[in-house]
C-alpha cells in the first residue's frame, strides 16, 4: 500500500477528514470550553499535543504491544500525556486550569485520540502516525477556535479578553450560554457539508 505524504496527512486532518465537522466527534468538549478564545486555545494546543505525541508512542510500541491489551496500554499512554499536560497547567496558568476543569482530564476519554491511536498509529510508522496526530489535533484546535470566536465576539464583545465591539453594540446573552455552542457547530458542520461535501472515493 502507498504511504501519505504528510502534506496529504495534514490535509486530511484539517479539513477534509477534520474529526469534528466531518467526523462528529469530540464534541463534548467543543461544546464545553468555547466561550473564550483563550481558554479554546489552551484546550486546543493540550490536545494538539496530547494526540500528536500519544500516536508517536502508540505507534512506536505498535510491534512488542499484545494485541490483547493494546487498549489499555493506548489508554495509559494517553492519561500520561495528559497527566504531564495538567500539572504544566496547573503550574504555569492556575486560572486558566481553574476555568476549564475537569475537561483537561476528560482528554483521555476523548474519541478522537482514541480513534486515531487505534485506527491509524497502530497500523503505520512512527513518523506518519505523529504527522496524523498533529493534523487531527489542529483540525479539532481550528473548529473550536473558529466557534469561540463567534461565540465570545457576539456574547462579550471581545476576543481573548480584549474588547473590540463599541458598548452601544448589544450582547448577545445566550453565545455565553452553552446551547450557543450546539448551534454555532451545527451552524459550521452545516455550511462545510453543504458547500464542501466530503468527496467519496
């Protein structure tokens, strides 16, 4: 079987095998932590880095991992990436911590870093399996950060807590609310599926 270039991995991840808006997945968190863009940016290089680097480790034990229990072992290697991330967290930015919560720990759990260790870096080389984890993870920071965009613009008048709409411009209650969210996704999932469907082979 030919092998991607990494041009054609990051494309994929990016946009046109992007995990949330062409996959639907990982979207609790997409739901949850994109009212401000500072704290969508930190969620969005946590799990850039967890993915890219839990695919590099998954993909590099792929041959002595038995099969039996690579599950868990995928697992482990992830809570350790994600282990590493909170206490760097926890460390350096204590608020932002404060603010996003469980959702740091809630990384392990997340579909997308699951899907990609099993079903891409358990399968091919080092190389291309953290090319593979890093797009899938710009591709999921991209979504988020393009929803709290519109989310904190139109419910605070700011971005990344910098106010840039006149106070004569109303705030729009609800993009702080978390339905907002539901339907600014829904809102993009809607104009690339519709302007750009996914081509099949």
């Amino acid at each position: 079987m030919m092998r991607e270039s990494s041009a054609t991995i990051l494309s994929k991840g990016l946009w046109s095998d992007n995990p949330v808006f062409r996959q639907i997945l990982g979207i609790c968190s997409a739901l949850a932590v994109t009212n401000l863009l500072i704290n969508t940016s930190i969620m969005g290089v946590a799990l850039i880095f967890v993915t890219a680097f839990s695919s590099l480790t998954v993909s590099a034990l792929r041959n002595i991992t038995p099969l039996r229990i690579r599950m868990m072992v995928q697992v482990l290697i992830i809570a350790s990436y994600v282990i590493v991330v909170d206490m760097a967290l926890k460390a350096y930015l204590p608020d932002i911590s404060r603010a996003l919560g469980p959702y740091v720990g809630l990384i392990i759990t997340n579909c997308i870093i699951m899907g990609r260790c099993e079903g891409y870096a358990r399968n091919n080389p080092p190389w291309p399996a953290f090319v593979d984890g890093l797009a899938n993870g710009l591709g999921y920071a991209f979504v988020l950060l393009a929803v709290a965009f519109v989310r904190e613009l139109l419910g605070f008048g700011s971005l990344f807590g910098v106010t840039v709409l006149p106070e004569s411009f109303t705030r729009w209650t609800i993009m702080v609310m978390a339905p907002a969210a539901f339907f600014v996704l829904g809102t993009f999932i809607w104009i690339a599926n519709t302007y750009w469907p996914k081509k099949e082979k």
